[in-house]
C-alpha cells in the first residue's frame, strides 16, 4: 500500500530585525508551502538553530547583537548538524564586496533587497530542494 502522506515542509528560519521584513518573508513562504520560524538578530537565531532543525536559514547582515556576517561565521564553527544547514543572506548592502564577504561567511547565495516574491520562493526551493 503507497504512502499517501503529504511530504514533510522545508523549514526555514527568517533572521532579520525588521518586523515588516520578516512578516514579508514568512508570508510569501508560508503560501509557497513551508514552515517559517524567526529570530531578530543572529544570537536568537543561533539558539533557535542548535536546538531545533532548520534546512534553510535566510539571514539579514545589519542587525543588532549579532550581525549576518557574525551569525554565519558562529553557525558554520559550530559543531553540530545545524553547521551545514544552506544560507541565504539578503541584505540592503549591494557592492561586490559585501556578496564576497557573505560566501566567505558561510552563506551560500546572496541577494540584495528589495527582494520579489516570487524570487524569494525561488531561491528558498532550489536551496532546500522543494519543487518549484
């Protein structure tokens, strides 16, 4: 007898200090069928990722406490299965330098806001491997 039972939904963390940012965010993933959790700087959000799995973290540079750049490099050292969990980082910063230092901090895309829905969905199912 097939298992009839609906696949399991991505979970992603939305990390970002703008409350209106992550009620975007989570809106336009919760339509595009994940489940949305959020922090507000990158200390909630490492609490958050060490004690519950995530398979996609979006994160946001300028925050207070803990900035993106911050969060990636603390996530990427940690040794635990929540190391490997794949990185968006969007952020309003838009030179070269700023997407160099994202890659470097463990991210693995980055986009510049403001962000499209649809871009949003996008990127979040090619990054956790959730059909389009």
């Amino acid at each position: 007898m097939a298992d009839t039972a609906a696949p399991a939904k991505a979970r992603v963390l939305v990390v970002d200090d703008s409350s209106l940012v992550r009620l975007y965010y989570r809106s336009a993933l919760e339509k595009a069928g994940f489940q949305v959790e959020q922090a507000i700087n990158g200390i909630e959000a490492m609490e958050k990722v060490l004690s519950e799995p995530f398979d996609l973290v979006i994160v946001d540079v300028n925050m207070p406490r803990m900035d993106g750049f911050s969060f990636l490099r603390t996530l990427r050292s940690a040794d635990a299965d929540a190391a490997t969990v794949p990185a968006l980082m969007i952020s309003t910063e838009s030179e070269t330098q700023d997407a160099a230092e994202a890659k470097a901090a463990g991210a693995n895309f980055y986009l510049v806001k403001p962000v499209a829905e649809a871009e949003l969905v996008r990127h979040v199912c090619v990054l956790t491997g959730a059909s389009l």
